[in-house]
C-alpha cells in the first residue's frame, strides 16, 4: 500500500508542466477600443519564431457574433529593431496580414504603419505607429491534479513582456 501512495505522489508530482506562449502585442493601443491588434509567430512555443501574422479585429466580436475588419490601405510598412523596412501587402476582405507568407520574417520588437481600417458598422478608424513588444505567457498545469480538482485548473505564472520575465527570472 505504501508503494501505491508513493508512486501516485510521484505520478502527480512529475506530471505538472509548465507552458510557454509567445506573442506580440503593441506597447500602447493611444486609446484606440474599437479594435484589438496583436501579431501572432509562426510557433507560439517557441521565443525565435517569426511573426506570421498582424491581426486587427473588431472588440465586439465574440463566440456567437462575428464581425469584420477591413485594412483599407493596399500595404502596411513595417521596421524591425535594426531600422529595416519591410512592405507587405494587406487582403481587403481580411484583418490579417500574413507577413511571413510575403517573405517578412520579423524576430524582434517591430514597429507597424498599419493606417486606416474600416469596422462592419462602417466606423473608419486611422491607426497611428505602434511599436510591438513581444510577450509571453507562461502557466503551469498539472493533469492529474486538474482532472481531480476540476474548479482550481491551470495557474497563470507570468504574462508579460519577454524583457520583464527576463528580469523577473533573475
């Protein structure tokens, strides 16, 4: 019976995990709350991934209500952290802007001219120079336990800028 009970301890202590996500998020949205803008990498685990993706949408949006985000300008520009400028082509019909797709491989904090976009509602909203920081989000979960504590599950660790978990870790 004791050999039971000690190797469950283990069981549910070696199976906790720690995940790590990553993503882009601008530094200050200037009071811009019609929208959500963030940047998405090709590999969300993985710190050195590229971004794929910039993402405008609509705040309204939610599970059983959709709506669109037009980027009106034909291109958005785009500097990384070495001052390099990048065009990449926007899809009218589309809140994304797939940048890697377009040979863009940013790895780095990036600044992005997106301009002007258009809400389903017919709203224009002109989007001033952001500057994206990349985040990361780190929680810790545990299988076993979240299956038998269904009400307490995973335990948000960190989320933040990659330079404050950095310091945080120190």
């Amino acid at each position: 019976m004791k050999k039971i009970f000690i190797s469950l301890l283990f069981l549910i202590i070696l199976t906790a995990c720690v995940s790590t996500r990553y993503s882009y998020y601008p530094v200050s949205s200037y009071g811009i709350k019609k929208v959500s803008i963030s940047a998405g990498l090709v590999n969300a685990e993985d710190e050195k991934s590229p971004v794929e993706y910039i993402g405008v949408s609509d705040v309204r949006s939610n599970v059983n209500t959709s709506h669109k985000v037009k980027i009106l300008s034909s291109t958005i520009k785009i500097i990384d952290s070495n001052n390099k400028e990048y065009i990449a082509k926007t899809n009218s019909n589309s809140g994304y802007i797939h940048i890697y797709k377009q040979g863009v491989v940013i790895t780095d904090d990036f600044k992005a001219y997106i301009g002007k976009v258009q809400l389903d509602d017919g709203t224009i909203i002109d989007i001033p120079p952001l500057l994206f920081k990349k985040n990361v989000y780190v929680e810790s979960y545990n299988p076993v336990t979240d299956t038998i504590n269904a009400g307490a599950r995973t335990k948000r660790l960190f989320n933040g800028t990659v330079e404050d978990y950095k310091k945080q870790k120190k």
